[in-house]
C-alpha cells in the first residue's frame, strides 16, 4: 500500500445514523438466488453514492427500506454497528454470500465508519464457500491486506462496476462516485495484489461500447460481466431504473440507451470485443452466476 498515491475521496457531508441490526446474513431469493448465491450482506441501508439510476429505492418494502430511505435516496446512510458480531454467528462453511444487493460496501462514509474491516476479519474468522464483494468505490484498497487474507481462505472475488468509458457521462448520472480513471486504476490494483477482480459494466450507461469493454479487459484478467440499464419493456415487475436517470437520458438525447432493441446491439458490441480475447463475457443473471464459480 506505501507506493499507492491515490487519497480516497472525502465523504459527502450528509447525516450517518448507526443501529442495531437483528440479523446480518438474509436467505436469498429472485435474481441473487439464481445467480447461485445463498445469502447476501448488506452493511447499511442507504447509500451516500446516491447514483440516479439506483434500482434499490424502486423495491421500497421489500428492499427492507423506510419511506425516508426511498423517498430522500443517497441523502443519508445507517450502518448496521453490529455487523461483524452477528456475523460471527451467522456463518457457516457452505454459505455463497453477496455483499451487497442493495448498498455499496464503500460507500464514501465507510472510510470514517471503517465497518468493513471488521466484517473482513469475521469472515477470516469463520469462512464461507464464497464471498463476493460488489463496489464501485476505490476504498476497497484500503482493506488490500485484509483481502489478500481472506481469499487464501475462501473464493473471494471482486465484482468491480464500471458504468461508462466517459467521465462526463458519469459526473451526470453518478457524480458522487469515483471517476472512471480512479475506478479502472483501483482495479488494477487490485488484479496486480492477487486478487480475482471481475470487471461489472453495469449499468451500461452512454459509451463506446468497445472502448468501454477495452476498459475491462486492460485492468483485470477474468471474466467480464454486463447489464443495461433496467427498463420495463423487459421487466415488468421487481427492481427497475429510478425516474432520475430517466429525466437525465431524456434531457442529453440519451433516450435510446433505455431502449431493448439498442441495449441488445450494444451488449453485442461489447460481447464481440471481450470474446475476440478469448475472455468469457455474461450478461444479466448468467454474468452473475459467473463469480460464485
């Protein structure tokens, strides 16, 4: 870590609430649990990324949210204090965990939380068959050690998302995320620690679709996972894209990312670039299923 220049972002100014959770591993079911994942994680409810495509405040109830959660989106965050003590309990050796469906891990308030690291070192603890850590945020590297740890004990594998090869189209549908030149450079690191990092391109928002899949096979070395953006044209129940990325895409005359039939050439595209190296690609729940492996 010594020789690793980049400082992490500061965190937004935005309340952080903590409380007591009941339990911290939750039996899966739908999308996750088809994906060939037993449980999943979630360290906070709400996350400060606050991203406008979000599909996590569409679930409302059945994402375990309140009406504050989903009504003011990214606007606060509560983590879960006692995490790494249920966790303790919790685990057991046949467990395929996700972390996280409905929050990123490092969100920009876990640098001062530090929830993270003990929720790593439960998991050395007590080890699962797998854990796979889904994040956009550049944190990560923080817990490099931690990491390196864990995955001589378990299949550790790191989803890492990167939505666009334009940073311009990130600061207007993600803008309290990491750009994306942070984001490919903390991938590689982690790929260069030994780590099984897999590149996410989800969601797909506005890009070039061989530049942004030349993105992901330059900074890891697996396979290479995708989603569009939700839309109900393809999904008529369940999680969806919130209406705030909808209003964005219609006033930048990105409208046509929203569409099937374009999502489906795009996907193609990217499938192309990635298969042309010999890289698996996967797409949706397919893709998914590919880190429990």
């Amino acid at each position: 870590m010594s020789n690793l220049l980049k400082q992490w972002p500061p965190a937004r100014r935005a309340p952080v609430f903590r409380n007591s959770a009941r339990t911290i591993l939750s039996r899966t079911s739908g999308f996750i649990a088809r994906a060939g994942f037993t449980h999943s994680l979630n360290p906070a409810r709400n996350c400060l990324y606050g991203c406008t495509y979000c599909y996590v405040p569409t679930l409302r109830l059945y994402a375990g949210l309140k009406p504050r959660d989903w009504q003011r989106w990214g606007r606060h965050t509560t983590f879960k204090s006692n995490a790494a003590g249920l966790l303790a309990r919790e685990l057991r050796a046949s467990q395929i965990i996700y972390c996280s469906p409905l929050v990123d891990p490092y969100q920009p308030a876990e640098a001062a939380e530090r929830l993270m690291p003990e929720v790593l070192r439960a998991l050395c603890e007590r080890p699962p068959a797998a854990f796979v850590l889904q994040t956009r945020g550049t944190l990560i590297l923080r817990d490099l050690e931690l990491l390196g740890e864990l995955a001589a004990l378990t299949r550790l594998r790191v989803s890492f998302s990167i939505t666009t090869d334009r940073d311009d189209v990130r600061r207007l549908y993600e803008p309290h995320c990491e750009s994306v030149e942070d984001r490919v450079w903390a991938m590689g690191a982690l790929r260069d620690a030994g780590i099984a990092v897999h590149c996410t391109l989800a969601p797909i928002l506005p890009c070039n679709p061989t530049d942004l899949a030349n993105l992901a096979l330059d900074f890891t070395s697996r396979c290479v996972i995708a989603d569009p953006l939700h839309t109900r044209a393809l999904k008529p129940r369940g999680a969806t894209t919130r209406p705030e990325a909808l209003r964005v895409s219609r006033t930048r005359g990105f409208d046509r990312w929203h569409r099937p039939e374009f999502q489906a050439a795009v996907l193609q595209e990217i499938r192309l670039r990635v298969e042309s190296v010999g890289r698996v690609f996967g797409v949706g729940e397919s893709g998914f299923r590919l880190l429990t492996c």
